[in-house]
C-alpha cells in the first residue's frame, strides 16, 4: 500500500494565482473539475469521485491544473449522502492515490479557510484573496497566509528492538511511532529527541529522515525519522501515552503483518508510522 496523501499531480501555477481573472477564466472553462468537501469527508457516487463542475459553487480555492490542463478546484458543501472520510478512502483505497494527494490539499486549504474569518491584527473580516491561498484584511491590510504545521514522527532503535506506544483513544491494539509537533527555534531532530524523551523518557542520539507525509487532520506535515536510542530505561508520560515498550525485531514484524498472537498491530498501512517501522527493521 503507498503513504496516502503524498502523490499529488496537479501543478498549483502559484504565480498566476494572484491574476484573478486568469483564476476566473479557469473557473468558467468546460473541462474545469471541482471537488466537494464537508469536514473530513468529500463526496463521491457509486465510487467515483464527484469532480462535475459547478460554476455557481463558491467561494472555491483552485487547486492546480492536471496533466491535461484541466483547471481543479475544491469547495465546502453541507454534508449529505455519499460523503466519505478521508481516512477511510485511503484505508480502504478506494480512489487512486493522486486523487487521494488533490483531497488532502483540498481538505488542509478550506480547512484553514474555515478558521480565519478574521483578522487577528484587528479583528476585521477577512477577503479571499490569491485564488485561497491569502486573506487579506482591507482593513489593517495584513495579509494571512495557509500554515503546515510540521510533526516530527520517529521509531526509535536499541539493541533490535524498537520503540513504540499507544494513546488510550486508539483503536485496541495498535503501537505507533512516537509523533509531536516542531516548537519555535527548534530544529527537526532535536524536535525529535525532546518528544519521546516527553513521552519516554528515553534519550536519543543519532536520528535519520527518511520521507514525509501531508497529513490534513488538521494540515500537517508528518516528518518522519529514525532514530538510535543512547538509553533504553522507559519511563511513561501518562499524559501522553497509555503504554510504551521495547519491540523485538520478530514481534515487530508480527504487528507490522498484522499476525501478531495478542492483536497489537503496527499504525495504519497508508500512515507514515507504519513505514517507519519497516525502514527500522530494515535497518
């Protein structure tokens, strides 16, 4: 199964975003495709994603032109039937994985869009601008713009085994790779150490990247590392996590196939965590 969300074909055409008449052109032509979001879910009919066009459909973001030139954009619509979860389609993989990379860009922009109604300068309303991706304030004219927020995600390694834990909320069952999110000033790795020393206590030394994943619940990046433990002693931030423990390379794998004798399986297979365990047993 490929990382969900990490294939995205469009071309985003970022400076001609700003030319609001080349967006409008775009909006009108024929071969123009639209994507319908309602929270974490997007509509689809028997199957097949609903990208039929609808002029009337607005405020819409544009999204970028595909292979063919055709203008993509996204809109929030009222639930209804034939909504699916985005976690859910990249579980199931029921639509192809470019198009899984369009909802996810779709799903993070108007979900930022859904939060900055106002300006924090001065509180005035805010304007579309830039096909969404500003808002700009006619009042105080500061300009807003989307934000990632980056996530560190890291398995870390000791002597064969590897570390992994388990929030209380999870489904039974499945260990993950210790994740949180990058603070002010703070490089990648170092961001890294701190969280599963938080979470852990166990301190890290040398830490790997090994690849990332848009992840819009809600617009993060997930940066996604391998590490090499310097101590192995766990103390539980109980805050955090409900369980932290040492894996041996055999009952890993067992997890990660999903034939583990007691059921603990490991992440998701379309989540980055899932990935991250593979490349550490690897080596």
């Amino acid at each position: 199964m490929t990382l969900a969300y990490v294939l995205n074909p469009l071309d985003r055409r970022a400076n001609d975003r700003p030319n609001a008449g080349w967006i409008a052109e775009r909006r009108q032509r024929a071969d123009a495709r639209l994507i319908r979001i309602a929270g974490d879910a997007a509509l689809l009919q028997d199957g097949t994603l609903v990208t039929a066009n609808d002029v009337t459909a607005e405020p819409s973001v544009f999204l970028g032109l595909d292979a063919s030139g055709a203008p993509w954009f996204a809109c929030r619509v009222p639930a209804t039937d034939g909504m699916r979860d985005l976690r859910s389609l990249a579980m199931e993989e029921a639509l192809p994985p470019e198009q899984l990379g369009m909802l996810a860009q779709a799903r993070s922009l108007l979900q930022w869009h859904e939060r900055r109604t106002y300006c924090s300068n001065c509180a005035a309303k805010l304007e579309l601008a830039d096909a969404g991706y500003r808002r700009h304030c006619p009042s105080c004219g500061m300009d807003h713009f989307p934000r990632t927020d980056p996530v560190v995600i890291m398995v870390v390694r000791h002597q064969g085994s590897i570390l992994l834990g388990r929030q209380s909320s999870w489904k039974p069952g499945m260990y993950s790779a210790l994740a949180g999110f990058v603070e002010p000033g703070e490089t990648i790795e170092d961001a890294a150490r701190r969280e599963v020393f938080e979470e852990s206590g166990v301190r890290v030394g040398p830490v790997r990247y090994v690849t990332s994943q848009p992840w819009p619940f809600l617009s993060n990046l997930m940066i996604g590392l391998v590490g090499d433990a310097v101590s192995a002693e766990i103390t539980i931030d109980r805050n955090e996590l409900e369980d932290a423990r040492w894996f041996s390379a055999d009952e890993a794998r067992m997890m990660v196939e999903r034939r583990h004798p007691d059921g603990l399986y490991a992440a998701n297979p379309y989540a980055i965590a899932h990935e991250l365990v593979r490349v550490a047993l690897e080596g």
